[in-house]
C-alpha cells in the first residue's frame, strides 16, 4: 500500500512539474511576444511580394524612371507639334523675320490649303511617335504609336499657332521692310501737306503752292510734286461745269468747293492707307467735321438771275455746329461678336436710341452714352468692332468727300 502512495506521490510530482514549466513558459513566451512581433514584422512580406524595403525602393525606381522620360522623352503633344512644323516648314518655309526669306507658295495661302497639306503629310508618316512605347509597332509598321495615327487631332491647332507667328513674323518683316519706311516718310509730309492746306486754303494758288512745297515738296524726306499738287487741287469746284462757270463769273479761279476740307481729308486718308498697307498696321485718321459755306446765292446765281429777272430760291441755312472738332466718325468696341452686318447695324442703332441705362449685352452703358452725345455733336458713323471684324455704319447723310475719307480710312471694314 505504501508502495502504491509511493508511486501515485511521484506522478503527481511530475504532473506537477510539468505544469509548473508549461505556466513558466507561456509566462516567459507572452513577455517577450512584443518585441518578437515588433522584430518579426519589417519581414512580413509586401502587397507585391517584395520583403522589406523593397517595395520603397521599387517605387523609388519607377519614379526616376517616369521621371527621365517625362523630362528627356516628348508627350504626344510635343511630339505631334514637332511633326506638324515640320511638314508646314517643307511646305512653306520657316518662319523668319528676314525680308524675302519666306517662300511666296504660302503667303497667300488659305487656312484650308495648308489645314489639307499637313493631313496629307501625316497620313504617310507611319514612323514611330514615341519611342519609349515602341512594343506595339515592331511586328507591323501600321500601330497605334504613329503620327498617322496620333497626330490628326493636333492639326487645327498647331495649325492656328502656325499662322500666328507667320503673321507676327510678317508683321515684323513689313514695318522694318524699306517700303515701310518710305510709306512711313510720305505720311509724315502728307499730314504736313494736311495742315497747310487746311490753313492757306483760302489763299491764292500760287500762295498755296508755295507753301506746299516747302512743307512736303520735293526737297523734303517723303514729300514729292504729285503730293503737292494732290492737296493744292484738293476741293477745286471744277468737276463740273457749273463749278467752273461759276468760277469764270466770279472771276475767282482760287475758290474751294464747299466740302474742300472734306477732300483735303480724304487725300491724307489715301495716304494713311498706303501705309497701312506696307507696314501692317492699322492706324486710323481723326479728322474733324467741317461746316459748310453759307447759304448766300453764288455768283452764278445772281447773274442768271438778273439775266430772267427771277430771283433763285435760297437754301436754308444749315445750323452751326458748336463742337467744330467732333469727329465725322466713331470707334466703338463691342462685347460679343457680331457675325454680320445686320448686328451690327441693330446693335448701333439700339445704342443711340434706347436708354443708356438699359442692358445691352454688346454696349456698355458709357459706350451708349457717348454714342448718343457723339451723334448729338455732329458724328455721322459709328465704326462698331468686334475681335475679329468691323462695320461702318452710317447714321446721317454724307457728303461725297466724307464717304470717300471713311472709305479709304476703314478699307478693310464691312459696309453696306
């Protein structure tokens, strides 16, 4: 029986023991369970498979790598631009600021006819656009990585910037060309001519041309005789032949018409449109409009009528205006495009009837209000722009002269 305890004592003590060690070490195993976890985990393996850091160093790679080629490799764009400029440089030549370096084939040329050239020019270019994505066109010269294929949708575009710089370039080449120059030179002596003749018109013809000669003549840079003789013969009233009677019976040979100021303005407004056209610019005329002569019978008048015996009916007097220097004409700039002249003819008249006031989406309420105190004054058209083109519009009856100076002053606007 004591054997028996004997036996049963020692297994309880190794029962025990192994107890006692199995709380020991699950002690000792969750004590140090944190700095185990800690030193395990910058080992567990990354969402790509890659252990430690290697999927910061991955990213870091593939980083410089976009980054070399966003910095060395063009994008579609540039690429494309490269490509456009250099079929429109075959095709024309490149754009230069050097006088006669432009090829004549494209300085008339329409947007149509080069918009086409360029499609047909990229059509045969199957060449590889990007070289860095290059995979797809080495078993076809056809792929999707082409300017063929690529390109097209650039055209308009690069096309506009094009014309751009070849008109800047243009622009450029006219006002340092030696016609500008002289063009420039003969306006200087033209508005010489302008004020002397404005200022001696009155005078002898021979006092007149004195003048004339010594302000813009021959002798003087951009003057010449034909410039003499153009303001001297300015507002003569011998176009017709009741001018020129009337000339004889008054034994006056000297005397202007009643619109001569008219002409003389209309003859600088010939000469600002020369230069214009040589240098590209677009500088306008200012003048002023003029009174016409009194309402007294002319000489012709009253010869023919003490030849009847009956008197001519006189004109009434025109009312004076106060403002002699308000101009015959007025630039206004409009908010939003007018697309024809209807608009804009719409668009002036509502300005000078309505209320300035009221809301316009093309005028300002000030722009009205100067219309209608320029109109008020004495103006007599309204050139109205938008950002691509102009109108005249006329609200008052002109004189042959004054339609000729705003003819030749505003060439290039649209009128009805």
């Amino acid at each position: 029986m004591n054997k028996f305890l004997m036996i049963f004592g020692l297994f309880g003590l190794c029962f025990g023991a192994t107890n006692a060690s199995a709380v020991s070490a699950g002690t000792v195993s969750a004590a140090n369970a944190a700095s185990n976890s800690r030193s395990v985990s910058m080992y567990t393996p990354s969402t790509d498979g890659a252990r430690g850091n290697q999927g910061l160093a991955n990213a870091y790679k593939a980083n410089q790598r976009n980054t070399y080629y966003m910095v060395t490799q063009p994008d579609v764009d540039t690429a494309c631009r490269e490509k456009i400029f250099a079929c429109l440089s075959d095709y024309c030549g490149d754009v230069t600021v050097v006088p006669g370096q432009r090829s004549s084939k494209c300085q008339y040329a329409t947007e149509s006819e080069l918009y086409n050239y360029t499609l047909l020019c990229l059509q045969k270019d199957n060449s590889v656009l990007l070289p860095q994505y290059n995979t797809n066109t080495r078993t076809s010269p056809g792929g999707m990585n082409t300017a063929a294929r690529l390109c097209p949708a650039y055209v308009q575009q690069e096309l506009m910037a094009y014309l751009s710089m070849a008109n800047m370039a243009d622009k450029l080449s006219k006002s340092n060309s030696d016609l500008c120059i002289q063009r420039r030179q003969e306006l200087e002596a033209a508005m010489a001519c302008h004020s002397i003749a404005l200022a001696y018109g009155n005078e002898t013809s021979s006092m007149l041309n004195t003048q004339l000669t010594d302000y813009c003549g021959a002798g003087v840079p951009g003057g010449s005789a034909e410039m003499v003789s153009r303001f001297a013969n300015a507002g003569n009233v011998g176009a017709s032949i009741w001018g020129w009677a009337e000339k004889i019976v008054s034994l006056n040979l000297n005397e202007k018409g009643a619109d001569w100021q008219a002409a003389v303005d209309a003859v600088l407004a010939g000469y600002t449109n020369r230069m214009n056209l040589a240098c590209g610019d677009n500088l306008q005329l200012n003048t002023a409009a003029h009174a016409t002569g009194a309402s007294e019978p002319t000489a012709l008048q009253t010869v023919a009528a003490l030849a009847v015996g009956t008197a001519f009916p006189t004109v009434a007097a025109p009312v004076e205006n106060p403002y002699e220097t308000q101009s015959v004409f007025m630039e206004v700039q409009s908010r939003s495009e007018l697309w024809n002249y209807d608009t804009a003819y719409q668009v002036v008249q509502a300005g000078l009837t309505n209320n300035a006031l009221t809301q316009n989406a093309f005028l300002t309420s000030a722009q009205m209000d100067d219309m209608q105190t320029a109109y008020k004054r004495g103006t007599k058209v309204f050139v109205i722009r938008d950002s691509a083109r102009c109108y005249t519009i006329p609200v008052a009856q002109l004189s042959q002269m004054e339609t000729s100076m705003v003819a030749q002053s505003f060439a290039n606007c649209i009128s009805k």
